[in-house]
C-alpha cells in the first residue's frame, strides 16, 4: 500500500508521536488509504505527506522527502520488507521487519480494507 500510495518504489517514513509534528505551510488534505488509516497530501501538487492509523495512540509518520531537511531524518529500520522488490538493492544494512510480525499487528490489520486498490 506504501508503494502506491507514494508512487515509488518504497515509502521513506519518519515517525514519532503526532504531538511531535505541526504543518508550517498551509493544510494538507487526508485520504482514507484503508479503513484504519489516513495519509495527508498537499491538496495543490499532489505531495504525499504523511500516514497514521487510526487510533490515539498510533505514530504519525511523514515522508521524508517532503521534509525541509530530509537528512536529518537518517533510516534507521525497514518495515514492510516482504514488499522489497527483488531488483531493488538499498538498504541491506538496515535491520527490517515484515508486516504483521507481531500477534496484535495480525489482529489489528486482520480487518483492514484497502481503499486504494480496484481488486
């Protein structure tokens, strides 16, 4: 869902507690990626700007691209890697994680429904 949502090969996230994040120019507009998350996104160029799940005490998380100082923001672990696109070679250092590793994270996204694809 990453990959589409940002149009790359993957997603460059930075993230922490929403109280550590504020818009300094202008505000976003939110898509409902799944049923138990949001994305924001500039409204007037299309930016992807950010995703959190939907409950109070989710992560948010920017792309760190559209930062003003995106190396500041350092990759320091890799969700998502059953995703990893076989030709893709970044990163390999990086400690990573599979989706729904956990038993809660299967609970929690056991539900989900995508809203960005047309299956």
């Amino acid at each position: 869902m990453c990959q589409r949502a940002v149009g790359g090969l993957f997603a460059a996230l930075a993230g922490g507690a929403p109280d550590n994040f504020a818009w300094t120019r202008g505000t976003p507009a939110f898509f409902a990626s799944s049923n138990l998350a949001q994305r924001a996104f500039c409204a007037d160029c299309g930016t992807p700007l950010s995703f959190k799940y939907d409950i109070p005490t989710a992560r948010m998380y920017a792309t760190i691209g559209s930062l003003d100082n995106p190396g500041g923001a350092p990759i320091v672990k890799q969700f998502g890697i059953e995703s990893r696109l076989p030709w893709v070679k970044f990163c390999e250092d990086v400690p990573g994680e599979r989706t729904a590793e956990s038993a809660a994270a299967q609970e929690f996204l056991a539900n989900m429904q995508d809203h960005q694809s047309r299956d």
